[in-house]
C-alpha cells in the first residue's frame, strides 16, 4: 500500500469518526434536552405532590392540574404517577414519581391525551380524571 | 511500505488510540452536563416536598388528626391515643429493604417528649425540623404544644453504627 492511499483510508476514517461523533453528541441533546421531557417531569413531580396534598385532606376533593396535558398520557396507581408522551404504548421514556400512601388508601385510573385532568379523591380512593365540564 | 510509512501509521494508531480516550471522556461529560442542566431545571426543594408529605400527620385522622365522635376531623390537633408506632405504620410505611432512599420522619412532641419515627429513620437530617403548632386532645381536654418533625432525606445506604 502506497503512502497516498494509506494517508486517504485515514482522513476517511478521520471523517467517519468525526461524523459519528457529532451525531451521537446531537442525539444525546436532542433526546434529553426536549421540552416534552422537562414537562413530563414538572408535570409527574406536581402530580406526585397533588397526592400527597390529597392524602392529607381529611374530606373529598377534586383538584384541576394547570396545565395542557393533551401531549400525554398518565396513568396513576397505589404506589407512583407516570407520564407518557403521546400515545403510553409508544414512549420509551416514561416519567415516573413515587408516593406512599397511608393503609387503605388507593389511587388508580389513567387518563389519555386530554386538555384538562383533575385528581379526584373520595374517600380512600384517589382517581385521576378528566375534569368534568363546567 | 517505506520505514516513514510504518512510522506514519504507528503514529497515528497511537493518535487515535488517545483521541478515543479523551472523546470518550468527553462525550460522557457531556451526556453528563445535559442530564445535570435537565435536574437543575426541574429540581423541586425537599422542604416543599416534605411539606405536602408532612401535612398528613396532622390533618388526617387515618393518620394522628383528632375526630370526634360525630365524624369532625380536628386539623392541626393530635389525638395522643393515636400517637403510637403501629398507627405511624399506617399513615406512612416505607419498603421495608429500600425505604431509606425516600424520606423518612421523626415527629416529636415536645412538651410531652414523646416521638415517633417512620421504619427507616435513621437521624440522617440535613436541615432544620418543620414545626407545626398544634393542640393534643388527651381525652379529657386540649392542650396546647409543638410538633416538631425531623426530615431524612433519600440516603444512599443504611448508615452503619460506628464501633461495631
């Protein structure tokens, strides 16, 4: 092998390695820096923090959660929230946020890509809903 | 291949053998960066979380909350029968194994200097006790006291007593 052809196979390899590594640095930003990521998480540490404000009412309560959460999807169980971009079944990333209840206490139900989701609590049961319409 | 030639290719086998070294470093620190940046943006104070968490002890009556006979549930008002080790398991019980990587509490009242701890308290704290004034319904009357409650935040592993 010459040293022209030599010196061409490495500045390719050059080139390749430099692509490759600016792709992955672009696909790593991307993916973790997405606003979709940042909500679901604020939205799953406010849902977790409902719950426990929930628990704490000795009475029932229905309480709206601000925000457009038409994006995504949440489901709520006994022991954590979690968000779900989009349709849950097709996002690899869910965000989740634990909680401990007291005995006797459930929370259970999801919620799919609606605008408007309240947790509702009756008794000891704690339910995420779709807000009823005024 | 000319002397030079292997010595052109050795040399820049050992370059890309360092080079893969320092970008591997370096992609790692900013993968990173970026996870850190994402926690700074959406951190939430432990005191605030703590706060909401705490609130049970107090206004729940599943929990420690004064209720009458009628069914009025007494916020802020400790009924001291209820102030027991089982009935804290009830309000508030970590995994047995793991609870120690989420918060934890020691509740204490201290004109009675009586308190309770959760299941994997361990007196890990890192900032000032919450304080709720509240009343203690000793089955007779109210009495006025303070409810102080120690926080533990989440800890890596059961912290092991020295000397043993």
């Amino acid at each position: 092998m010459n040293k022209k052809a030599a010196s061409i196979i490495l500045m390719l390899f050059e080139v390749i390695v430099v692509i490759v590594v600016v792709g992955i640095a672009l696909t790593v930003a991307t993916r973790l820096g997405k606003p979709e990521t940042i909500n679901k998480i604020t939205a799953a540490e406010d849902l977790a923090m409902m719950v426990n404000t929930l628990v704490a009412l000795p009475g029932d309560a229905l309480v709206e959660y601000p925000r457009n959460m038409s994006l995504y999807s949440l489901v709520l169980t006994s022991q954590k929230v979690t968000i779900y971009e989009g349709d849950q079944t097709k996002d690899r990333d869910p965000v989740s946020r634990p909680f401990i209840l007291p005995q006797g206490y459930t929370a259970t139900k999801f919620v799919k890509q609606k605008a408007s989701v309240c947790l509702q609590k009756e008794g000891k049961t704690i339910v995420i809903v779709e807000c009823p319409k005024p | 291949m000319s002397d030079n030639d292997v010595f052109e290719v050795g040399r820049k086998t050992i370059y890309w053998m360092i080079a893969s070294f320092i970008i591997g470093v370096l992609m790692i620190a900013f993968v990173i960066f970026i996870v850190g940046y994402q926690g700074k943006l959406t951190a939430v104070p432990g005191e605030l979380k703590t706060g909401f968490i705490t609130l049970r002890f107090v206004t729940n009556p599943d929990c420690f909350a004064y209720q009458d006979a009628t069914g009025r549930t007494f916020p802020y008002t400790i009924d001291l029968s209820k102030f027991t080790k089982e009935r804290m398991n009830l309000c508030y019980l970590t995994d047995p194994e793991k609870g120690y990587n989420t918060f934890n509490f020691k509740l204490t009242l201290h004109g009675r200097d009586m308190s309770l701890a959760t299941n994997n308290f361990f007196n890990v704290v890192y900032y000032s006790p919450l304080g709720y004034a509240v009343l203690i319904w000793d089955g007779e009357k109210f009495i006025r006291d303070d409810l102080l409650i120690e926080v533990q935040e989440s800890i890596s592993s059961i912290p092991t007593m020295k000397g043993s």
